[in-house]
C-alpha cells in the first residue's frame, strides 16, 4: 500500500510524536515540593525553654521567708511562761483569742520547736525539741485589749521587755526561730547504716564557758550546767532576752572558750 503525500507537507513519524508528548510532560524532577518545618520550630522552643528553666537563679528560703512574714498583719512579741508549760500556755492563749473576741488584734501563737535526733538505748528517735525553753511567740497588734488578753492568761509570767510597752522581735530573729529548718539549709546526705558516727571525746565540765557554733543561739556564751557522756550532750545556758535559759546542745555544736 502506497503512502499518500498532501502536497505541500511531510509526513508526521511516531518519533515526532514522542518529543513533542514529552515536551509538555512536566519535568517532575524541577518541581520543589513544600517541607513542613513546623516540627523542628517546636523541638527549638522546647530547648529553649529547658535551657531557660535550667539557667533560672535558685529561690532563697530566707528571702522567700522573710517576705512571707513581711504581708502578716501585727508583729512578733516574746511571753515568758513557766519551764514545761509552753503548749499549755498556747493552747490557753488560743481558747481566751476566741473567748474574748480578739482575733482582730492577736493572729498567731507558736512554740518554737526543731527536729532533732536522739540516742536512747542504743537507738536513733527523732524528737521535737523546744528552741526557746520557758517563751512563747506571739504575733500580734499591741494595744490595750490584746496586751490585757496575754498578760492575764493563766502561766504567762509576763513580756520580754518593758511591762507594759514590750519590744517585738526583729524580722532576722524570728526567721531564726520560726523557719523551718528543712527549707534554712540543704540536708546533709544520710550517711550509710553500717557506719558508726565517730565518738567525740571532750573533757567538758559543769560551769565551764563555751561558745554555741551551730543552731539559733549560734556565736552567743553559754555556761554548761550538765554533761551527758552516754549521749554527747550537754545542758548549757543561754542568756536569752535577759534570763539565762537551758537548752540541749550535742559536743559538736558547741566551743570551748580559750
């Protein structure tokens, strides 16, 4: 069979059907394809983040402390009570407060107490010890009514200070005995079972002078009144708002004086 040839043109082969078909396929190869970089935007604002909360300035509990008790109403006054008496004297304060109505002018009663550790037996007790043996702190805005409700109270012996104009106590002391101890200073790491704490062999002496190095009383004299071999401690006094006061010391929290 014979091709026919249209005069005046030339025969389209298969070949020039293929170019001018790849000619308008799209380069697949060219095209940019959108990338998604939403989720390495959101791993750098983790990071940055973490590294923000880790570069953050550590909190100071005396500061944090002391601004707490800066927003109370009222300030800190000392009561002397009768040795032994201090929680009863307490629990008398709080029951005349509400008795007499006079919630608006004494906000707060406290005992001052710390956690200590106590041989006994050969075994280790936690216990609660009184700071101030013989006071107790009261938070209150002075006036006759109020100082009329604590005077009176049965085992109250009187104010620290002047009888009827006491002083209050200035903000570093009562953070030196109302904050907790947990939050004053990081915990010394809790030494193995199976070690045995080094015995600490002092030649005290009852009515000897030392210097307390540790605790509220720290850098203030003390006489010592007794002496525990069996346990290592002893009982010093402390001269404390005018009154000598007992308090509990262990061997190693006290100082010899030279």
């Amino acid at each position: 069979m014979q091709a026919v040839l249209l005069e005046g043109k030339k025969p389209v082969s298969n070949t020039d059907d293929n170019a001018l078909v790849e000619e308008q396929t799209p380069d697949t190869a060219a095209v940019e394809l959108p990338v998604d970089d939403s989720d390495s935007a959101d791993q750098s604002q983790v990071e940055e983040q973490v590294e923000e909360t880790d570069a953050a300035p550590a909190v100071d509990p005396v500061a944090e402390f002391k601004k707490q008790l800066r927003r109370l109403p009222g300030k800190w006054y000392v009561i002397h009570s009768y040795a032994g008496y201090e929680n009863k004297v307490k629990t008398n304060l709080e029951t005349r407060i509400q008795n007499l109505d006079v919630g608006d002018y004494i906000f707060q009663v406290e005992v001052p107490q710390e956690e200590v550790v106590e041989l006994k037996n050969g075994q280790k007790k936690s216990v609660k010890r009184k700071i101030l043996p013989g006071y107790v702190l009261v938070r209150m805005e002075l006036n006759d009514e109020s100082w009329g409700t604590v005077r009176n109270t049965p085992g109250v012996t009187g104010f620290v200070g002047a009888t009827s104009n006491p002083t209050p106590l200035s903000l570093r002391e009562v953070v030196k005995f109302l904050m907790p101890k947990d939050n004053a200073a990081p915990a010394a790491p809790e030494a193995p079972a199976e070690e045995v704490a080094p015995v600490i062999t002092v030649d005290y002496k009852v009515g000897e002078s030392v210097t307390v190095m540790d605790g509220p009383f720290a850098t203030l004299p003390a006489t010592i009144s007794e002496v525990d071999v069996d346990t290592q401690k002893l009982q010093v006094l402390v001269s404390i708002f005018g009154r000598e006061t007992p308090v509990e010391l262990g061997f190693d929290q006290v100082e010899k004086i030279s």
